[in-house]
C-alpha cells in the first residue's frame, strides 16, 4: 500500500497531471483560458501519429511471435465484452435509460490513447520496459465496443441497425486510420526510420502532451460544470468501480497471455480506460438520443482523472505484486 500511494504521489506532481490540473483548475474557475481547437487537433494528430510510428519500430524490432496475435485477440474480445459488464452494472447502479446506458458502456470498452501514453510514461519512469506491439492493441480496442452497444440498444427494441455507412465510418474513424496507419510505416522502416524522424516525435512528445492533457483537463472541467445535477452518487461510483473492474480482468488477461510486468500493466490501463474522442463521435451519430452530457461527463471528467492520478500507479503496484516483478 506504501508503494502505491508513493508512486501516485510522484505522478501527481509529473508535468502531465499536473497540466491536466491546471485546465481543469482553469475551467472550474471560469477563466477564459482556451486552446484553439485547430491547435488542438493538430497536437491530437502529432500524438497518434508519434504512438503508432513507436510501436511499429517495435513490433519491427521484435518481431510477429504467438504472444502477438493472442494480444490482438483479447484486445478484441476485452473491447466487445467490457461494455456487456459496464451496461448491467449502469443499470444496477443508476437510473439512466435502456439507451444512455448502453452509450455510456460504449466508452468503457473502448481506450482512451492518452491514458495509454501516461501509462507508457509511468513505465519508462520507472525503468520498466513493456511490448512495443501494445498499441496495436490499442488500435484493435478502439470501435468493437461500439458495436456492442449498438448491439445492446438493438436488443432492446430501440429500433437502431447497423448498417453499411455507420460500419465504413467506425473503421475509417480518423484516430484509427492514423494510428494502424501510422503504426505500419513504423513496422515498414524500423529503426533507421525512427532515426531519421527522432527530432520530431520523440524529444517533443512529452511537452506536446503536456498541452494536450491541459486541453483535456479545460474541456473535463467545462464538462463537470455542465453536468451540474444530471448525475447521481451511483453514476459517479459507477465510472469509478468500472475501471477498477477492468482493469482486474485485464490482469487476469494479461497474466494468461504471458506478457511481461510492462505489457500486463498497459493491457490494465488499456482495459480500465474510457474513451473520449472515438466513442463519442460514433455516438452523435449512430445514438443521437444518448445525452453527450451523461456519456462525456464520465469519461473524460470522472474515469480520465481518476486514472491518471490513482489509477495507472494501483494498476502498476498490482501487476508488480502478482508477477513478483
């Protein structure tokens, strides 16, 4: 227990959470501070792009092995059954409705991509190496939630259907396109290609990500001031538990599969985080009924923080204990 309070004391005070602190202290106190959305998304795009050329230099360096492909396929199956639990525990825990339940579940199933990059982060702090290959994973997490929510909706007589357009949008998601895409051209030119790009995606990445959790933390502290009255003790409890339940499972997950103290941290990290930017945009438009301010406000305003203070060092401390590492 020592161990864990004193590694989420030295992440608390990291620049990362501390940026994420001060936009949502920001936000909380209505200042007007903003990033403009163009900046936001570039650094968006520089972030995905960095994570997805890294673990292709990876994957390049190491090689496809059977550990490999069974991580693709608990990515797969943890994305598709994560939100089934998240959705009976909504619906025992809270009042939200058959639909903003189901969208809800969405969001933890899928991944948050900063989360994973904190993780990363705490990692490489701690002088523990992990697969590189992870964020294919991580890709692979991304839209079969989506699917089993739509699912979940469909089941319960909303009338809502998969169709031809809503499942070319989900694989085409610009976050997944960037990342898989990204992730190839780091398999494709391995380290000479990581060589001669090095300047650009990897000494700027920590202070890229500074500004970008600091957006995050300004639109998390908006979300918090909107949602004001729309959610209960059990929704809050809710993004909460849930996490610590996934990230159980993706213990379990990552133990059986054979992975190494790092990868069985970030299969945790990946398992227990929600999504704020892939889910959300799939929601306005397969879900238009599903409340944003519900969905968004737990994600990124509830579980985002949570993770990223407590959350990524219990996951880490857990792992330690169980593999003895």
């Amino acid at each position: 227990m020592t161990e864990i309070i004193s590694l989420a004391g030295a992440n608390l005070i990291s620049p990362i959470i501390l940026s994420f602190a001060l936009g949502l202290l920001a936000a909380l106190a209505r200042s007007d501070l903003t990033i403009p959305e163009a900046v936001a998304k570039g650094m968006s795009i520089y972030l995905l792009f960095a994570i997805g050329f890294k673990g292709g230099v990876a994957v390049s360096a190491h090689g496809v092995d059977q550990t490999l492909v069974l991580s693709l396929l608990a990515g797969l199956v943890l994305s598709f059954g994560l939100p089934l639990i998240a959705f009976t525990l909504l619906r025992v825990m809270t009042g939200l409705s058959h639909v903003d339940a189901a969208a809800v579940a969405a969001h933890y199933g899928s991944i948050s991509i900063v989360t994973f990059v904190a993780g990363t982060s705490v990692l490489e702090g701690q002088l523990i190496s992990s697969e590189g290959y992870m964020v294919a994973v991580a890709a692979v997490m991304e839209a079969p939630a989506i699917l089993s929510a739509l699912w979940l909706v469909a089941r319960g007589g909303s009338g809502t259907k998969m169709d031809a357009g809503l499942i070319r949008e989900l694989m085409l998601n610009g976050s997944i396109v960037l990342l898989v895409g990204s992730f190839v051209i780091g398999a494709v030119t391995g380290e000479e290609g990581l060589a001669d790009i090095s300047a650009f995606i990897v000494a700027p990445f920590q202070g890229v990500l500074c500004l970008f959790l600091l957006d995050m933390g300004l639109i998390a502290g908006r979300g918090l001031r909107q949602s004001r009255g729309v959610l209960g003790l059990g929704a809050v409890g809710f993004a909460i538990l849930m996490p610590l339940i996934s990230a159980a499972i993706g213990l379990g997950v990552g133990m059986l599969i054979g992975l190494s103290l790092g990868g069985i941290t970030l299969m945790m990290v990946l398992s227990a985080s929600a999504s704020y930017i892939a889910v959300p945009a799939a929601m306005r438009v397969a879900l238009p009924e599903a409340n944003p301010s519900v969905y968004l406000t737990l994600s990124l305003g509830v579980t985002f923080p949570f993770n990223l203070t407590l959350g990524i060092p219990l996951y880490l401390a857990l792992a330690q204990m169980m593999t003895g590492g």
